[in-house]
C-alpha cells in the first residue's frame, strides 16, 4: 500500500516536473504581458502542488521510518523488561542468601570474643619465675595456652570465611542493583507510551505482549 501511494507521488512529481519546464519554455515565447502574468501564476500553482506532493511523501516516508523504528523499539523494549525483571530476580536471591551470612558473621563474633578473652586472661596469669613453677606446670601452661591460641585462631578464620562469603555477596549486589539502573533507564526510554511508568524500575508489574 505505502510503495504504490509512494510510486504515485513519484509519477505526480515527474509529471508536473515535465509540465512546469513546458510552462515555462511557453513562457518563454509569450510577448502579450497579460498573458505571461496569467501564465506565471499558472506555473506557480504548478510548483506548489509539486511541493504540496513532495511534503506528503516526506510525511509518509517519516511516518513509515518511524512505524518500523517503532517496531524495533518494542522487540528491544521487551529484552530490556526481560533482562530486568531476571537481574532483580537475582538481587532478590543474593538478598537471600546475604541475610543468613550477616546474621551467622554476627553469632560468630561471641567465640571470637569469648576466645581471645580467654587468651588474654591466660597471658596475664602466667606463671613467674617467682612462682618457683615445676616443669610439669610450665608444660601445662604451655599446652593450654596452644590450644587457647589455636581455638582462637579457629574462631577467627571461621568468622572470616562467612564475612567473605557476606562480602563477596555484597559486591554482587551492587553490580547488580548498578545493571538494573541501567536497564532500568534505558527501558524508560524505549517503554511504549501507553504503559504507565513503573516505581524504582519495577518491571514485575508489566504486562509483556508475545
């Protein structure tokens, strides 16, 4: 329909082309003043409906750009909603997981504590040379005071193993809460103008047609 409308705005504008150059090749010729004023004004009514067809077609040819842009907007659009909606999915699951950790990196804070008080009070009561200690005693000291140290150190590297799992999770997070901006602005830009914008880039609430 568009390249016959478009093949007849062709035809026109060839035609009156044609007849605006043998107008004025007649114009040319005429000596009666009279004749060449009626004359001009006849050329001129020539050129403006050749305009007139030349703004037309213009017209049809930017509507039909933009009616298939259009179409490549809202295939691009519904990838965009996709990606979003699958990339808060997934904030929605780091979330999940980041709680447990936080609230496990805290309760695992109370053996860290507990064992590096218990090191410190066996630090401060060491024995002294005064104390005249027997072999056996400094023996024992010794041995309790490895395992303290290595208690404690378990603690520690138990309670860093989660706080980097959390961490880890974290940074996650924000690469993904910086990926749904992005989509998200770039959606609003490519959205169809009869959806209603979508609070802090929702995209749960739209209705996607296949």
């Amino acid at each position: 329909m568009t390249d016959e409308l478009i093949a007849a705005f062709e035809t026109q504008l060839r035609t009156l082309a044609q007849q605006i150059v043998d107008e004025r090749d007649a114009l040319s010729q005429l000596e009666d003043r009279e004749a060449a004023a009626i004359q001009k004004e006849k050329i001129a009514g020539l050129e403006k409906l050749a305009a007139a067809i030349y703004t037309s077609r213009s017209a049809i040819l930017g509507l039909e750009r933009e009616q298939e842009q259009a179409a490549v907007n809202y295939v691009r659009w519904r990838e965009l909603v996709a990606a979003c909606r699958e990339a808060q999915a997934q904030i929605a699951d780091v979330e999940q997981r980041w709680r447990p950790l936080e609230d496990s990196a805290s309760v695992a804070l109370g053996p860290v504590e507990r064992t590096e008080r218990e090191l410190d009070l066996h630090n401060l009561g060491k024995l002294k040379p005064s104390d005249l200690p027997l072999e056996a005693e400094l023996l024992a000291e010794a041995k309790r005071g490895e395992k303290l140290k290595a208690a404690y150190a378990e603690a520690v590297a138990a309670r860093g193993k989660l706080l980097a799992k959390r961490d880890a999770l974290r940074v996650e997070w924000l690469r993904l809460r910086a990926k749904v901006s992005d989509l998200s602005w770039r959606e609003e830009r490519l959205r169809p103008k009869s959806l209603k914008p979508m609070p802090n880039g929702d995209m749960s609430q739209v209705t996607v047609r296949v």
